[in-house]
C-alpha cells in the first residue's frame, strides 16, 4: 500500500466523486489508483437491473483488488476467471465453486485440473486439444465453446486470439461430447468498450445461426454467455448501465427466447468509473519555439497502466487544480526511456496552461485494466499501487 498523508485543506478542486476527493486531499510517493468500492457496488447494482434473469460473472482480470471481489461476493455476483491464481482470489473471498467459471481458452493441463479438484464445473474452450485436456483432466465437465464474431464497433477489439469459426462450432460440440464433457452452450465477445447497445444485434444474430445449426445437428443447448463490452465513460457519451444491459437482454431474448441460461462478464463495465489514479506532472517543454504543443509528460505511462492507450484507443479525462485556467492542446507522455511511451499525439489533449512540473493530475475512470495492465519495473519505476476506500 502507498503512503498517503490527508491534507483536506488543501482540498480546491470540484468534488465530482468521492475518489477525486480522496486524490485532491492526499499525498502519495508514487502514481496510485485509487478505488471506491462503494460505486463498484452501485454499479453492480445498476447492472443486475437491466440484466435482470442473467447472471453476472465478473471479469476478475478488470481489477482483481481484493476488496472489490469481497464486495461482489457479499452481493451475489459469480466470476470469470481467466487462471488460477484469480480462482483462488475469489474462493479465498467466499465465492461459491459452482459461482466461478474457467473462462480462457488456453489453460494449462495442471490448471485445469486443480479447478476441477477444488469444485469448478464449468470451463472455456475453442479448440479440439483444449477440449482433450478438459477431458483428461476434469472428466465429465461442462463447457461451452468460444464464438469468433464480425461486425465489432468495439474501442478494444477481441478477435482473431480467442475463438473458434462458426463453421467449426458444431464440430467442437460434437468432439466435447465424444469425450464425455457436458457441452452446454456458446460464449462470445463484442469487444471492449461497444457504446451502443444497438450494436449487439447483428453479432446476436451471427451467434443464434450457429446456435440453430447446433440444435439441427442434434444437440441440446442450455447456456448462452454474452460475455462483456459493457462500456465506460471516458470522453464519448454512453448509455447508463441499466439502460444498456435491458437493451441487450431484449435483443438476446428476441433471438433465443426466455428459457436459455444467459451469464454476461461485464469487467470495464462495472469498475472503470469507480477509480481515478493519482499522477504528477515531471515536466512541461516545448521541441522548439515553433512547436505548436506542449510536451507534458505524467509520472505514468503506457507501461505502468495506461496500456490502453496505445492507437489512443482509451481515451482518459484528467483533471487538475488549475481548471479555473485556460487552456491549450498537449502531447501527453509517460516518464520511461522508451520512445512508445507516448499516450496521445494524433489527438491532443487540452490541459490548462500553467501547467508545470509537480502539478497533481487525476485520470479519471482507471478503475479497469491500469493496475492489472501495470509492468513489475520497467525502467526501475515502481507498479501502480492501489487504494480502495
């Protein structure tokens, strides 16, 4: 943990959430995430709302802090867990085995059956040697098999690593069945960060085409699981959480009906917006006096949590205890000694200026993907650390 010292007195800035109020009133040594356990839980709430019968299985590797999965666990949320170590995270805060999937596709054979060993039933697969591995070493198991899907309008896109072809899908559930597993259904992706809920519908409907072929092919079928891409605001407006989840829940209902089991994994969704990380300014210059950008570069960059900003694809706000100034376009940047550390070029970002070196600066929605993302040293600066108030 990071040694703060609160000074609310030096408290000025707006008081736009609890966790920037945290920020503005602390000290910290080192760039710091911090998280509101409190907004996680409202935010799950919100959720459940607009997925109503769905269950919700959070994707552990959005933030894995321990007080966030003992806050999902006391209000009845199931987990994705994408290894072991993130299996024995949620067991250690009270989850129920039969609440936790083996949500990758590529696990190892030791894995696989430690899950087992310890209770999980239900696992992740794509491809013939993943479903022989299962097999052998969790005999009898349930599975559902990994979709590849087009037509994502997604920010982060999840194509291509994890999935199988439609054209295979009958195939694999044929293969798992062969073997003794209980094959029970599909899962997919629409990418991280999909804005509009609208955009689920022709993805839906790819995955209902092999749903059907399946179902022809004289298999039974239990289990839809519509995986993630529940957004975040960032910069873009999005659809509130219950709204957004209803609208999905239509559209999956509209194609498959009320009595399939749906398990959605929102991740980004559910914690982004409930922290903001702490940053300091080292240094404001200029390239040239022609230059029309500042350079400012933050105490963090791409490698110590803001990986998703590389292609600019997660675009950050950031506040500052200057805001009553006006403003001009920067160049922001990390502090290691690699020329890929740039967060934004192609779109500057406007930041108040008298900006100088030692200024604090709040990033706000980091709850997801920045402390998981964060590097163990590179460069010999520290990994982020982490707050939950």
């Amino acid at each position: 943990m990071n040694a703060y010292v609160a000074d609310f007195s030096a408290f000025s800035a707006p008081q736009t959430s609890r966790v920037e109020e945290f920020i503005f009133s602390s000290s910290f040594d080192r760039p710091t995430l911090v998280i509101d356990r409190d907004a996680v839980a409202h935010q799950f709430r919100a959720l459940r709302a607009g997925l109503g019968r769905a269950s919700i299985h959070y994707a552990v590797k959005a933030n894995p802090a321990r007080e966030i999965i003992e806050t999902l666990v006391g209000l009845g949320s199931h987990f994705d867990a994408a290894s072991r170590g993130e299996i024995e995270l949620c067991l250690s805060q009270g989850a129920a085995p039969e609440h936790v999937s083996f949500g990758n596709t590529i696990k190892r054979a030791s894995d696989i059956a430690w899950a087992h060993s310890v209770g999980i039933d239900l696992f992740a697969a794509d491809a013939e040697e993943e479903l022989e591995k299962i097999a052998e070493h969790a005999p009898g198991a349930r599975v559902y098999i990994r979709l590849i899907v087009d037509a994502c309008e997604a920010d982060w896109p999840l194509t291509r690593k994890f999935g199988c072809a439609p054209d295979k899908a009958v195939d694999l559930v044929a293969r798992a069945t062969a073997l003794g597993l209980t094959p029970v259904g599909f899962s997919f992706h629409v990418g991280s960060q999909t804005k509009r809920a609208a955009a689920w519908a022709p993805i839906l409907d790819q995955v209902k085409s092999v749903w059907d072929a399946t179902r022809e092919a004289g298999f039974e079928l239990s289990l839809l699981n519509i995986g993630g891409g529940f957004p975040a605001f960032y910069t873009d407006a999005v659809q509130g959480p219950t709204p957004y989840a209803a609208e999905v829940m239509q559209l999956v209902e509209a194609r498959f009906g009320t009595e399939v089991e749906i398990m959605a994994e929102p991740g980004r969704g559910m914690v982004a917006e409930a922290g903001a990380i702490a940053a300091e300014v080292v240094l404001v210059s200029k390239k040239s006096e022609n230059d029309m950008h500042r350079w400012v570069y933050l105490d963090i960059g791409r490698f110590s949590g803001l990986a998703e900003t590389e292609g600019e694809a997660i675009r950050y706000q950031f506040a500052t205890l200057r805001e009553h100034e006006g403003k001009g376009p920067c160049v922001m940047a990390g502090p290691s000694c690699d020329s890929a550390d740039v967060l934004y070029e192609k779109r500057p970002v406007e930041l108040p200026l008298g900006l100088r070196a030692g200024d604090k600066v709040v990033i706000r929605s980091c709850g997801a993907y920045t402390s998981t993302y964060s590097s163990v040293g590179f460069n010999g600066f520290p990994p982020l650390d982490v707050v939950v108030i």
